[in-house]
C-alpha cells in the first residue's frame, strides 16, 4: 500500500533530521563563544527620601546564548529520534489518523526558547516577560495539538482552536515590536543590523507552520494527504532552526 510506504520512509526521514539537529547543536557548542544576555525581574520599591515607589530592578542570572541555541537544537534532535526509533509505532498509526502527537510537543518547546532568545535579542530582559512569551508560544502550539486532536474523523474542520492558537502565537510577537520599536527611537541604541533579519525571515517561518496546517485542513492541492503536511512540518523545523541558529551565531556567538 502507498500510504505504508510513505510512512515507512519518514523513519529514515526523521532519522536523518535527528541527526542533523544534533550535529548542529554539537558544531554550535564547540564553536559558540561566551555570549551572554541578563536576565532580570523589576518590582516597586518605597523610596523612603522622596517618599514615593519608584521601579527597581534585579539582576536574577545571565543566560549564555550558545547554550539556549543548542538547547531547541537537542530538543528537535531528541524528538525526531524517538518517533525514528522507540516511539515509531505510536508515531505511524497516528500519522494514519492525522494527528502528530510529538511534532507539538516538541515544537511547545524548542519554538517557544527561540521566541526567548529573540526576545532578549531585542532587550527584553524581564523574567515575567519572558516566561509569559514562553507560555504563550507553547500555548500557540498545544492548540495545533488540540485542533488535530478535536478534528479527528470530521469532514468539515472546526477553526477556533486553530485561530485562538494564532492569537496566542502572535502576542509575543507584538511585545518584540514594540520592543524593536523603542529602541529604534533610539539612535544610539539601535538594535544590530542581524536582528532585523531574525524578524523578518523567523516571523515567516513562525507564519508557514500556521499556513501549512491552514492548507493541510483546507485540503489543497498536494495537501490532501496528511503525510504532505507532515513531510513539509519536518522541513520547516529544520530550516526555520537552522536559519535562527546560523544568524545568531553570525551576529553574536562566532569567536573574535
């Protein structure tokens, strides 16, 4: 049968993947210097002098960027080995039903450390911030899961899972923006030049995932069938990833 066929070669399919993540995430950590962004929490302190609260902040730990962009690195490798390996079994029968389990796990994730480490790129440094980009990012992620899982077996799909999860998934993105927006007010603390096209080429790929599984329900074209869809997730993955590593390190992580 065609369909047996195909599923069997998304386990080599993974396979291969697993390994280039993690060959990655390797060549990142051997080669990535010590780069580092603070992270920080601010809350209102009483001013005993002026008699007023006044904002105050608190340097909580550094994280190092090396480490962050190897982490969504073994993340995507750790996943894309279990569904090739241990995990397969589960991962075919659920492709036959339409539903990928693992792929949302994963991408709650490793999707969810980029939008941190973009976010700090663009300087916020806020704890509370950034857990609740996190949280949001995972959430926009977990409503793929939810809108595969609600849809099984019906003809005609139902969206609001799917529109609340890009709801979800765009809030971070507005913080970044406004972020991005006060700093090039400010000329001279202009964010750098490879940010920008972290923006840009991230966003689109962010947007894709959203348009692949728009086009999966939608039934177009070569996406009729459900393991088109899965094929094109993989490669997104691995080039959306790619791109954030490789722009990263270009801008701040390769050695002097």
């Amino acid at each position: 049968m065609e369909q047996d066929k195909q599923i069997k070669k998304f386990r080599v399919y993974n396979m291969v993947m697993g390994l280039l993540h993690l060959v990655q995430a390797i060549i990142i950590l051997i080669l990535s210097n010590n780069f580092k962004l603070p992270v920080n929490t601010n809350f209102l302190q009483f001013n005993e002098a002026t008699r007023t609260l006044d904002t105050t902040s608190s340097h909580l730990f550094d994280i190092r960027f090396g480490y962050g962009v190897a982490l969504f690195f073994l993340l995507s490798a750790i996943f894309h080995l279990c569904v090739a390996t241990f995990y397969n079994k589960t991962y075919s029968e659920n492709l036959v039903n339409g539903i990928n389990k693992a792929r949302w796990y994963e991408y709650s994730l490793s999707s969810s450390v980029m939008i941190v480490l973009i976010a700090m790129l663009s300087g916020i440094y806020d704890l509370s911030t950034l857990v609740m980009m996190f949280g949001l990012t995972a959430i926009m992620n977990l409503c793929g899961l939810a809108m595969e899982q609600y849809n099984l077996g019906k003809k005609e799909p139902n969206w609001l899972v799917y529109w609340l999860g890009c709801l979800a998934g765009a809030l971070p993105w507005v913080v970044i923006i406004i972020y991005f927006l006060g700093a090039a007010s400010v000329t001279n603390n202009a964010i750098p030049t490879f940010v920008y096209w972290i923006y840009v080429s991230i966003f689109i790929f962010f947007n894709c995932f959203a348009i692949n599984m728009y086009l999966q329900y939608k039934k177009v074209g070569s996406w009729k069938s459900y393991l088109y869809g899965e094929g094109v997730y993989i490669l997104l993955s691995l080039v959306a990833k790619s791109l954030l590593a490789w722009q990263i390190f270009a801008g701040t992580l390769r050695p002097m």
